[in-house]
C-alpha cells in the first residue's frame, strides 16, 4: 500500500502560504494582464484588417484570417474583428478592457451597441451584469434598428445539434409562416396521447410539449397514424468489414458520435446499404467505372476527415464536395485514397486559381501554392532577415 503522505501534490504555484487578501489582489492583477493583453490583440487585429492581409492567403474575409491563424470558430472570430473595429471609438470600454474591469466577453458584446456619448454609463451597468445579459441587451437592441419590412422576411434559420442520444432544434421564420406552422402542428398533436415513461430530473417538458414533439416527427417522417408506415424512409450506410457482425458505436453525417442503442433504434426501421471496408477502415471504391463519387464512398471520406474541409484551419462542414487529387481527366481513379473533402471555397482554388492538393499514404493533405511552395498556416517570415527586437518591442 502507497504512504499517502509522500504523494505529490498539484502545484500550487507558491501561493498556499498567502493570505486570502493577497491572492485576491494577485487575481485582480492577473486579470488586469489578461485585460491588456487582449486589448492588443484587438489591436493587433485591426491594423491588419485595414493591410487587408486576408487577400495574401486566399481567405474570404478577415473573419476567415483570424480563424485560421487564431485556432478559433468562425463565430468567435467574427466577433472580435467587429469588436477591434468597433473599440477603436470607444476609449473608455478600451480602458476597461485594457485595465482589466470588464472582461473580453462582456466588451465584445458591449461594443455592438456602444456609442461615445453612452460607453461610460454602460461601463457602469456591464460590470454589475453577465456577459448573457449584455448579449441580450445587443440582440434586442439590433431587433429594434432592423427593417421590418425586408430583414424580418429574410431573417430566418433552421439548425440543429445531436448530443449522444438527443437532437436539440432550433429555427426562426417570419411570423406569418410561424403561426400557421404552429397551428399545424397543435392540431395535429390534439389527436395524440403521450406515451407513459418515467419523469427525468430536471426536464421541465410537460404532456402538452411531448405530444407537440411527436406531431413534428410524424409530420415530417410523413408517417400514418392509421398504418404506421412511412412515407420517407430513411437510409443508413454502415462500414462493416466481413468478419465483424453487430453494432457499436455509430457516427452521423455531421461527424457526431451515436450511442450503440441510438444506432439499434435507427437501424431498426430503415433501409441499409452495407459498405464493405478494408483492415484501416477504408472503404473500395469504383476505379474509372465513373467520376461521379457515389454516396456511400463520399461518405466514408467525409468520415475520415472529420466531416469538414482539409484546407489548414477551415471548419466548413457543410456542401463539401469529395475532390479527385489526381483529376479525373488524368486517369485519377474514383477510390477512397484520391478522395479529400473540400468546401466549394477551396475547391475553387483547386480548379480556377492554380492551388494543388496532395494526399500522402497515411492520408496526411499538402497543399502547394501556384507558384509551388508549399502552404503552412500561420504568419509568413520576413523576406529580409529576422524580426529585430526592437520591432519586436513594438509588436507587443
């Protein structure tokens, strides 16, 4: 038996021998650094922003950049190009930030609404506030500023995300094509009974939200109350390999794993379309039978690649196309290892701006630039020596 007492502790950093109200000062100077910090990235940002440097690699837009170069989502990166664009006018919520007052999250959404004349005021109440109120603040206020007539038409979505064995919905439509919507689907539920099931802790879902539920699936299922049929089957591709029977873990088009039970469930009602795969898991494709990739070889390939793009820090996951590295016009076979996905962004370098694509044996992607050096994300180096510390000293 091991003598506890000689267990390493975790690091501590040097800090459990200071009293309380040193440690709560060293947290206010800690985010104090922070708070600067970010101001400069902000900064930093900004000036390039306006230097357009997104043009040198091929991006869409700076929000592209920055997601690239940053390691972050789309969503996040946009963010902070509008809040680096935004704070150069506010210089009381630049000072906040920089000084460590209000938080990265709460200047992001404070600068959306912020004006010179209202910025000190609303220093005040954001402090006071969570970053959700703030952003709620924003939301509402940009409601108000849209136009009706033409926005509120034209703002509408529909997404959804799949946690283990749970799909979460949400969508917008204008009002006029809500409410018939709504009344559909209510009257469609008056006509069913909730199945009997055991209450789950913390789910505030009542009968008449249940039964909402289950009028949307067979509405959109197309399913018969009187037959039970479908009028929309679905098809479920499965890898499988010819010694192995069952099923285990399953993962959706979006890349998103399944629970073995959720994959029984889907199976059970539903047509199957078995892929046979090689010992690594790679599905035989059709050779020179056909340039068009079949759905269940594009499949596989978006399985192997995450289901998103291969270009280095692109997270498009969505209308990928499956890209012959060796062009099909050269005698580039339609088979799994001359497959990588590809947004129609990237794509588009491939076939109209001169970019190439390499896939390696262990399915590792190069990407090559017109004039033939290779492409690695990140800052390019200077063409006339090092950095010297003196702009170093700057930068930062």
């Amino acid at each position: 038996m091991s003598d506890t007492s000689t267990m390493q502790r975790p690091s501590s950093h040097g800090l459990d021998e200071l009293p309380s109200s040193a440690l709560i000062m060293g947290l206010y100077y800690s985010s104090a650094e922070v708070g600067s910090a970010e101001r400069r990235r902000l900064a930093h940002i900004q000036a390039l922003s306006q230097r357009r440097v997104w043009l040198e690699d091929d991006c869409r837009d700076m929000t592209q950049w920055v997601s690239q170069h940053l390691g972050i989502g789309t969503y996040k990166a946009r963010k902070l190009v509008d809040c680096a664009g935004a704070i150069e006018s506010l210089p009381k919520i630049s000072d906040a930030l920089g000084s460590g007052v209000l938080s990265i999250d709460k200047v992001v959404e404070l600068s959306r609404f912020a004006t010179p004349g209202t910025e000190a005021k609303l220093i005040t109440w954001a402090k006071r506030v969570s970053p959700v109120a703030i952003r709620a603040r924003a939301q509402e206020l940009a409601a108000r500023d849209r136009d009706e007539t033409n926005d509120n038409r034209n703002d509408r979505f529909f997404r959804w995300s799949i946690d283990e064995d749970k799909l979460w919905l949400e969508g917008l439509v204008p009002a006029e094509v809500g409410m018939p919507m709504v009344s559909v689907i209510k009257a469609h539920a008056a006509g069913l009974s909730v199945a009997p099931g055991k209450e789950v802790p913390g789910c505030e879902t009542n009968p008449e939200e249940q039964r909402y539920a289950d009028a949307l699936v067979e509405l959109v299922l197309g399913r018969s109350l009187e037959t039970g049929e479908r009028a929309v089957v679905p098809e479920v591709i499965v890898h499988t390999r010819l010694h192995e029977s069952g099923f285990g873990n399953g993962v959706n088009s979006q890349g998103v794993v399944l629970h073995p039970d959720t994959v029984e469930r889907l199976t059970c009602d539903c047509r199957l379309r078995f892929v046979l795969t090689d010992e690594s898991g790679n599905a035989a494709g059709i050779g020179r039978a056909s340039r068009d990739v079949p759905s269940w070889l594009r499949q596989a390939v978006l399985k192997a690649y995450d289901f998103s793009c291969v270009f280095p820090g692109c997270d498009c996951r969505r209308y990928l196309d499956a890209h012959h590295v060796v062009h099909w016009s050269r005698g580039g076979p339609t088979d799994f290892d001359n497959l990588v996905p590809l947004c129609s962004r990237h794509h588009d370098l491939v076939h109209e701006h001169g970019w190439s694509v390499f896939r390696g044996t262990n399915g590792t992607v190069i990407w090559y630039r017109p004039d033939g050096r290779e492409y690695l994300p990140g800052p390019e180096p200077p063409e006339h020596g090092a950095v010297t510390q003196h702009e170093l000293h700057l930068a930062s």
